[in-house]
C-alpha cells in the first residue's frame, strides 16, 4: 500500500479514547461516533460495474431488511506516478466507508445477502479493512 493510502486510511480512523461508549451491536464507540468499516477494495480489471452494483445491492438489503440509519459510500482513491505533479484516479482501487454499520447477525442472511457478496467477491478483493468509530454527524 503506498504512503498515500495509508496516510488516508490512518485519518480515517477515529483514536478511541476513554469516554463513556455507547452499546452497539458490533463493538462500543465513545458517545459520538458511530461503529464503521473502512475498506481499501482492490477491483478486479473490467469489473468496476459489477462491484458498483454490489455496494447499491449491499445498501438495499439493509433497506429491505429495516435498516435504516447505516450508509455505505464508496471514493475514488488517487495515484501519482510523477511525485504528485499529477494525478489520476486509480481504476483498480476504490475507498468505502460502511457508516453506522448495525452488525447484522448471521442468522439474518438470506439468498438477496449471498447474491451482494458474489458480486463483490466476483469484482473485487479487500486489501485493507479498519474497524473504527467514525463522527455520528
């Protein structure tokens, strides 16, 4: 992982500090912030559509299933080739950020859960995930 990325991911997480924490279902986060997972997704060549398709999948079997105060985004991740006199934005890399994540118990997964995981497993690999306590807005 390059510097860069890895200076993106460490401001994204949120130092846990000692605070009263509230109960979540994953793991506790101080009053404030909410449980997240960072990830650093490694898209596989010519398979970018397909692993949009799994994140708007992914966010509608929340909504199906009740969930409603969880958001999943995902961001271009950028790459310099000439020292940062340039830069694009990387085609086989991409930043998502799964706010509020509820902890949905496996119990809970049905066809339309295995149906998102294909996609993302058929499109892409996750080369960095954080766990961590994001700001509650």
């Amino acid at each position: 992982m390059t510097t860069i990325l890895k200076a993106a991911a460490a401001a994204l997480a949120v130092a846990l500090i000692a605070a009263p924490a509230l109960a979540q279902p994953m793991w506790s986060c101080p009053v404030g912030t909410v449980p997240s997972v960072v990830r650093i997704n490694t898209i596989k060549p010519g398979q970018r559509a397909v692993f949009d398709q799994a994140v708007r999948d992914h966010l509608k079997w929340y909504r199906d299933h009740g969930y409603s105060q969880n958001e999943i985004v995902v961001m271009p991740v950028m790459q310099t080739s000439d020292y940062g006199k340039t830069w694009t934005v990387s085609e086989t890399q991409a930043l998502s950020i799964h706010r509020n994540d509820p902890g949905v118990p496996m119990g809970v997964h049905d066809a339309a859960w295995n149906a998102y995981v294909a996609e993302y497993r058929a499109s892409s690999d996750i080369a960095t995930q954080l766990l961590t306590c994001l700001p509650a807005q």
